[in-house]
C-alpha cells in the first residue's frame, strides 16, 4: 500500500526528510510527500474537463468539504479554498 502525506507547499521538504529518516528506504519510497494546494489544484483542473454546470455543482460541494472539513482537521491554519471565478454560473 502506498501512502500519501498531504501538508502546505512550505513544508513539504520538513516532512520528507522526516519519512526518510524514519523509514527504511523501500517503505520511505512508498510515503508521497505532496503539497495539499498542488492536490486541489490537480482535482480543480480535472473536473474542469466536464459539464460546467456540473463543475460549479461540485466545486462548491468540494470547497466546503474542505474547507469545513478537511484542513481545519490538518491543522492548515487560515488556509482556504475558493474559486477565482467572480461569476461560477
């Protein structure tokens, strides 16, 4: 099983090192260190490829559930996610 460790862009080379000192190599190779706004950004341009009503549909659901879910639990202090789009419709 592979893992992935989502934490802010700024911290990510803390967080490998980390993985790499507790781990031997073979399971440290199994851990991806990823930046959790490169991951929604990923997940954004994704969805942008389909219904654009759709899209805004689950957009907004995707915010919320991290917004109110997600990153207050990952401790991502003031981080917040919101579309750029001044008219979403």
């Amino acid at each position: 099983m592979d893992v992935w460790l989502l934490v802010r862009l700024q911290d990510c080379g803390e967080w490998q090192n980390a993985v790499d000192e507790q781990f031997t190599e073979e399971l440290a190779g199994r851990v991806f260190v990823g930046a959790i706004e490169k991951f929604v950004g990923q997940n954004v341009s994704e969805i942008g490829r389909f219904d654009k009503a759709k899209v805004v549909e689950t957009l907004t659901e995707l915010f919320r559930i991290y917004n109110e879910g997600w990153l207050p639990g990952a401790g991502a202090s003031g981080l917040r996610i919101v579309s750029g789009d001044p008219d979403p419709k």
